[in-house]
C-alpha cells in the first residue's frame, strides 16, 4: 500500500495514535535522528505534514526547514511553543486538540485546590510517616464558600467555574476582554481581582503575553490566607516571586500542575509542604488523551480528505 503523505513526527506521541499515522501515512521520526538539523536539510522537502504537541512544538526554524509543508498537528490546547505567525505567513494550516480536555483539567485544578486548602497530600504524608499517633493534622481552610478568582475564562476557565458553583463559590476573573453571556463578573485588573480572591486559579493561555503576568506584586495583593493554583503554564507565574512569597508566608499555599523548567522543580518548592506539586498531569486520563489522540489524527485526516483541519488554531 503507498503512503501519498508524507508527515514528520516531532516527538513521542501515545502508541495507538503513532501506529494509526503510521498505518495511513509515511510517518518520518525526527527525535529519534541523532543530527535533527542535518535530517531536515537532507529530507525536509517533500514533508507535508507534521504531528507534533504542545510539548514539542514546532519553531519557525522547523517551518523554514520544511517547504512543502502544509499542514501541522498539535497533541494538546497549549499554542505557545507553536510559532503560529510562522505557520499563517507560509499559509499552514494548524490542527489542535480545544474542548475534548476541559473537563479533565477542570478536575484537576479543582483537585489542586482542595489538597492544598485542606492539606489533603501533606495529611497523606502525616499519615505515612505516623506522626499521627503522636499528634492531629494542622487544621486547613474552608473550600465552600470561598471566593474564587480564575485568571482566563477561556474554554477551561468557564469548566473551572462551573465546577464552583458546586462548591457555592462566588466567582470572578480576569482576562484582557470581558466574556460576554457568563454570568461570573470580569475585574480588569488582575492586582484587584487577587485581593479580593481566596484562591486564584491560573489558566490564562501560555506564550510572550502572559509571562509573569502574576509576580509578587500580585502575590503580595492575594496575601497571606490566599492560595495559589496554577494549571496553564509555568511561565505565567514569575517562579522566583512565588518561592520567596511561600517561604516569607506570604500567601497561603500554592498547588502547580505547571513550572518554568519542566521537569525541573526549584529544590525550594520540594521544601514546602504547604505546596502540591504535579507533573504537568492536569489533561492525563485515560478518557481524554484519546480524544486528544482521535482529534490529532482526525485534523490531518481531514486536512488530507476534505481541505481543512477539524479544529484549527488559526
Ligand atoms: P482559551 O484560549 O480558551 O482561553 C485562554 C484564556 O486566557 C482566555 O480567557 C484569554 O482571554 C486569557 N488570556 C490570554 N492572554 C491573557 C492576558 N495577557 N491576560 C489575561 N488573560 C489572558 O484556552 P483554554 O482554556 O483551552 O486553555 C488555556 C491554557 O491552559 C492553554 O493555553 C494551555 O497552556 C493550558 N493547559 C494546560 C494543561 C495542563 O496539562 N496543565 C492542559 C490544557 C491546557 P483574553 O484573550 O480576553 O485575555
């Protein structure tokens, strides 16, 4: 059987979605060549496709290396290690994976939030350590009730929201542009929306418009009983700021999907043991990585049959 397609896969993706493109077009590796630089000068023309994630992305440096190419694939919501301008000036479609993971992240981010309220990992490791036969749990803070500020309410943000309401949350948040037909009020400012929040949940987009958007005049504004969560991306959060906030006492507590570094976690954070630490998990269920696997290969299916990718991030 011929492959007409042939399309560049920029990292490891799940096994059924690499064997599915592998079975419907000529699947090329560039992770696994020792020289990738090299590869692309010798075989970029005549790649048409790539199947990349928000992870591994895809430079305007790969855009140039590859002239043929006409549409790109993204395994996740998360645009900003895809040089989208790069992509629109060449006329690349981009394919990506919204909606199908609001739910699961959703989750996640209220999970975060009432472990580091109530201390739910840190009683875990009480237990495990059996202090308990020696003392009672630090007391947390009340979840139900308390003012939630969510930085973007976007398709997430909105999810995050509603999950509130189940908690009997009042709801806030900020973004650039008020979101019209929600019934949550929009701060413009992000410094008031943090004073009058108990817990601020990130979950802006990534990317140059949003880096450090919260630092420590934001963290000082949430104040020594607020909590912090963040689900979006490290870079939203100036790091730095948020160390010496927790370890001054600054704020409350912090519980991060997200960090500048990935996988790298600053040793201090390790230290804390009023702060929740994930590995950038908040999508990873079964469920939705693969609807998030179906969408990646739905987009350059439908880019190839019918013209244009399902969900596209243009
Ligand atoms: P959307 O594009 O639907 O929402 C993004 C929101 O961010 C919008 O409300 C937007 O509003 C706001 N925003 C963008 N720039 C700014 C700014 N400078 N200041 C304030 N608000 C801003 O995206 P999703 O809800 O689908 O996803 C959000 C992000 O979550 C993704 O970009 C991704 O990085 C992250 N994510 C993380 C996951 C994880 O595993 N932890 C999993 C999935 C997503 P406006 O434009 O009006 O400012």
């Amino acid at each position: 059987m011929s492959h007409p397609h042939r399309i560049l896969q920029m990292g490891p993706l799940m096994p059924g979605l690499e064997a599915r493109l592998a079975a419907e077009f000529d699947l090329q590796r560039l992770d696994t060549q020792p020289d990738a630089e090299a590869w692309l000068a010798e075989h970029g023309a005549g790649i048409v496709g790539m199947a990349t994630s928000a992870v591994h992305g895809c430079s305007a440096a790969q855009i140039a290396a590859l002239p043929d190419l006409k549409v790109v694939s993204s395994f996740g919501v998360g645009l900003d290690r895809i040089d989208l301008p790069a992509a629109a000036r060449r006329g690349i479609a981009v394919g990506y994976t919204p909606d199908v993971l609001n739910d699961c992240v959703a989750d996640l981010a209220m999970a975060l939030l009432l472990d580091v309220a109530r201390g739910v990992s840190a009683a875990d490791r009480f237990v495990r350590r059996g202090e308990w036969l020696e003392r009672r749990f630090r007391l947390g803070r009340r979840v139900s009730g308390a003012r939630l500020g969510i930085v973007g309410l976007g398709r997430i943000g909105r999810t995050i929201a509603q999950r509130a309401t189940g908690f009997d949350m009042p709801t806030r948040y900020h973004s650039r542009r008020p979101v019209a037909g929600v019934p949550w009020p929009h701060e413009p400012q992000l410094l008031e929306l943090a004073r009058w929040a108990d817990y601020l949940v990130v979950i802006t987009a990534g990317g140059a418009g949003t880096r450090h958007l919260v630092n420590a005049e934001v963290l000082d504004a949430l104040g020594p009983e607020g909590f912090l969560v963040n689900v979006s991306r490290g870079s939203v959060i100036d790091e730095a700021a948020l160390v010496k906030a927790l370890q001054e006492g600054r704020i409350a507590g912090a519980g991060l999907d997200v960090f500048d570094r990935e996988p790298h976690v600053p040793g201090e954070l390790m230290q804390l043991d009023n702060v929740v630490l994930l590995p950038h998990m908040a999508s990873g269920t079964v469920e939705t990585r693969h609807a998030m696997a179906d969408l990646t290969f739905d987009n350059l299916q439908a880019f190839f049959r019918e013209g244009r990718v399902r969900a596209s991030a243009l």
